[in-house]
C-alpha cells in the first residue's frame, strides 16, 4: 500500500486567483492572527537574516518561520530575498519570496506558493488592522510616502478601512514615480490621491501616516513637529520616524516584540534608553482580544509599528490556500509515492 504525500503548487496567477488582493480578506486574517498571539495561541521567532552588504537597507535573504495553534493549527515558513536594484537592473521585483505551508501533526507541507506580492499585501494590510482598532473614524486625508510595490497594498488598506478619506497626499523621491503610482493605482482605490513636493508636504496635517520607504535608522527623516493631534502613524517600513517622532505618540502600540531587540528605530531607542518596551508599548494581540484599550482620546497620537512576522506570511498564505483548493486552481505535486526510508 503506497503512502504518498501530497501538496498544492500556487502560482503568482493562482494566488491572484485565489484572492490574493482582497484587502479586506487580508486584513480579516491579520486580525486573526493578532487574537491567536494574544490568545498565546502562536509563536513567531526572530528570523535569521543574511545580510549581502551588511546593511538591513539593502540586499538580504529572510527566512521566517512560524506556528499558528489554536482553531487554525498550521505552521510553516516564508523564505524571501529583498534585492532593491531588481527593478532597476534586471526589471524583476525588489521582493522574491515562497511561502510553504505545514501540518504540525504529521510534519508533511501541504501548499507551496509564490508569496512575492503577497509580501506586500500582509505588509500593507497591517496598516488596515491598526485602522480598525486605533484610528478614527472620522479621517479625511493621509500621507503616502514612497511609491513602491509595499505602498499599493498599504493604500488598498487605508482606502478600504477609511472609505470617507478625501485627500492622499503621495511623495516619493522621483515625482515620475508617484505619478505613475496614482495612475496605476485609479482601478485598485477610490480615494482621491494627488502628488506632493515633500515628505513634510504629505504629513503636515495628515490624519494618517503611511511611510514605505527602505532606509536605514540613521537616515530616518519624519520629524515630530509634522504629525497633528489625534494622527495614526504606521511604521511597515522600520526606520521612516525619527526617534523625536516616536516619542511624540501618547501611545506605541507594536506586533511582536521582537523588534526590540534588532537594530530597527524602536531597537535603537531602547538600546538608547528611550523607551522601555514593558512600560511604555502595548501589543496588538493585546488590544484586538481586549486586554488593553485601543485609542482613547481623539487628539492622541497613535504609533503602531509593524515589524513583519512569519504569521502574518502563513495566515493570509493559507486564506488563499483554502479559497485556491474551493475553486480548484493550482498544481497538485507529490513530494513522495512511498518514503524511501522510516
């Protein structure tokens, strides 16, 4: 009697399929997450990281392993490159990643999948979860700052939870670049969007602020006098805020508290002995199951940083893996017709 093993091969065209951009979908299953964490219900250990040129701005290959228990139960890993002069140099994307998808029971992968923009969509829709739970909802403009691959789905996600939004104001290093973004972005978002001549142009006054830009701590460039009473300022991209910036918020709200510890803006302040993670952060598993309060006050600065975690990779992962096995898309592939040996 043969014991094959069996798993479903996804394509970028089967994960788009399968519903790949659905941000709303995307952000439902982000928040998922954030109540197995604050369930403790997951675990999601800092990833290694190869560094190509010593500097986490630039090239590395990121493997991100990951379990979710509780009523979901899976475990696996994403394992990504960031290589930023892709799109320059040979005209493929900044992010090439594959998720894979496991049973924790038996220990055999079940889904394999191109996970390159779905890197994008967990990202952004990070942004869309802190909406939900820490913004207001009486939001009219937000600022967009680098228009790349990670800002479409962090746009996807503000326009989906603020749909009253009437002003996104879009900055990016090559104007060319932000309005290429606008025009190619019309079909995806409703909110009107219009480019700006700085990143100072884009905050001042913004409700919401949503940096994308790859720079490093030393480099940061948000300055604290720019954000307004009652702003939401999402940090998807590590090192946008200044640390004077940081410490504007009445509140750091984080994902994983790993990020603390590595040499990102909210690591460098605590090595700095500026923030201590225990007195002055909260994490959003806490704030989605109710453990500790969201926003309270309308004029207060929220800051939610969102370092990434191989969770975030294997929940929305395996959302299209179920949508892909509904509508019957992808390659069945046999990693074994019987084991070879017990």
């Amino acid at each position: 009697m043969s014991k094959p093993v069996e798993l479903l091969f996804l394509s970028q065209e089967d994960v788009i399929a399968a519903g790949g951009l659905d941000i709303k979908a995307t952000v439902d299953a982000l928040v998922k997450v954030y109540t197995l964490l604050g369930q403790g219900q997951a675990q999601d250990p800092v990833c290694p990281q190869i560094q190509y040129d010593n500097d986490q701005s630039k090239r590395f290959q990121a493997v991100h392993p990951a379990w979710l228990a509780g009523d979901v139960n899976i475990t696996g890993m994403k394992v990504g490159c960031r290589m930023p002069d892709n799109p320059r140099t040979i005209g493929y994307p900044t992010i090439t990643a594959v998720t894979i998808i496991t049973d924790p029971v038996s220990g055999h992968p079940f889904a394999i999948m191109d996970a390159s923009f779905l890197t994008a969509m967990r990202t952004g829709g990070t942004t869309g979860v802190a909406l939900r739970y820490l913004g207001r909802r009486d939001y009219r403009s937000a600022a967009l700052l680098g228009a790349g691959v990670m800002q479409r789905a962090q746009a996807m996600a503000i326009d989906s939870e603020c749909p009253q939004l009437e002003d996104a104001r879009v900055y990016d290093i090559f104007p060319e670049k932000a309005e290429r973004f606008i025009h190619e972005m019309k079909d995806l978002v409703k909110m009107p969007m219009r480019v700006v001549e700085s990143a100072e142009a884009a905050v001042r006054g913004a409700d919401v602020i949503a940096p994308s830009t790859v720079v490093s701590v030393r480099d940061s460039y948000i300055q604290a006098d720019w954000i307004k009473p009652g702003a939401l300022m999402a940090n998807v991209s590590d090192n946008d805020y200044t640390f004077g910036a940081v410490q504007k918020a009445d509140r750091i709200v984080y994902d994983g508290h790993k990020q603390f510890g590595i040499p990102v803006t909210l690591g460098e302040m605590v090595k700095a002995g500026l923030l201590d993670p225990e007195k002055d952060a909260v994490a959003m598993g806490d704030v989605v199951t109710g453990k500790a309060p969201g926003r309270t006050r309308d004029d207060q600065v929220i800051f939610f940083s969102a370092l990434g975690m191989g969770l975030y990779d294997l929940m929305v992962g395996y959302r299209v893996y179920q949508k892909a096995k509904e509508i019957g898309v992808g390659t069945p592939l046999k990693l074994w017709n019987d084991p070879y040996w017990l």
